[in-house]
C-alpha cells in the first residue's frame, strides 16, 4: 500500500489547520506556502474536505477555512479514506470479508487481513491532536 500525492497532502493540509486552530480563518493562500502545495491543488483537496464538513469557508476579506471539530476528533483514518478511497492492501480485505472467490483456499488471505488490521489500528488511533503532540516533541 501507498499513500497518494493527495492523501498526503490532505493530511498536512488539515495539520496546518490544527496547528492554526486559534488564529481564525485560514487562507489557501498562507497553507499553500507554508505547506509547499500549489494552491490550485490545495483548493481541489480542501473543497474535498468542505463538502465532508471536515472544514468550513468562511467568505470574505477575512475569510478563509476552519475546522469544524477539535483535532483530536479527526483521525488520520478518516483525512485519509475520505482523501484516498479504501485503503486496504489488497481489495479482498476492504470489507470485513471482500469479495473474492479464492478467499476460503487463499493461503495469502490471512496475510492481507493482518496488515489491514494493523494499518486500521494505527490510523484510527491516531489524531490530528496527537500528529500535533508528535510535532510539539521533535520541535522542544
């Protein structure tokens, strides 16, 4: 499994909103430079994250996007399945028994399920507060 230009890029893009929570709206302009994104792709991604209501736009001269829950209510599972689709290794796993008519004779099955199992366990324990908290330990 790898993660996606654009599921990364959301993850950073809803970090930058978590570590500016307190500063009001922010402008696509100002995550765009900081993050290094081009901010015509910045908007694709967080117009992605609006119609989720993940964040809000505020219009205006003074507008921009906010989130709309405290960072330690998102998951990285969650910034990451609405950016990304499934993502499961391998599609017989997606579900908790995929469709597959190898599955019950499939020697690599239980293999697949264990690697699902612990990329689900770390990406949906793990939040934007947390990802923030990291961050506050490498910086001090």
């Amino acid at each position: 499994m790898k993660i996606s230009t654009k599921g990364r890029y959301a993850l950073r893009i809803m970090i930058d909103l978590a570590e500016n929570i307190n500063q009001g709206p922010i402008r696509v302009k100002d995550i765009a430079s900081r993050q290094g994104i081009s901010e015509k792709y910045l908007e694709q991604i967080i117009s992605m994250f609006n119609k989720a209501q993940y964040v809000k736009s505020v219009r205006g001269a003074q507008g921009g996007y906010l989130l709309t829950k405290e960072p330690k209510e998102y998951t990285v599972g969650m910034i990451l399945r609405l950016a990304e689709g499934s993502i499961a290794p391998v599609s017989c796993v997606e579900d908790a028994f995929g469709e597959c008519d190898r599955r019950e004779k499939c020697v690599s099955a239980k293999l697949w399920q264990k690697m699902n199992d612990a990329v689900n366990e770390v990406v949906d324990n793990t939040s934007l507060q947390d990802l923030l908290d990291w961050k506050n330990d490498i910086t001090e």
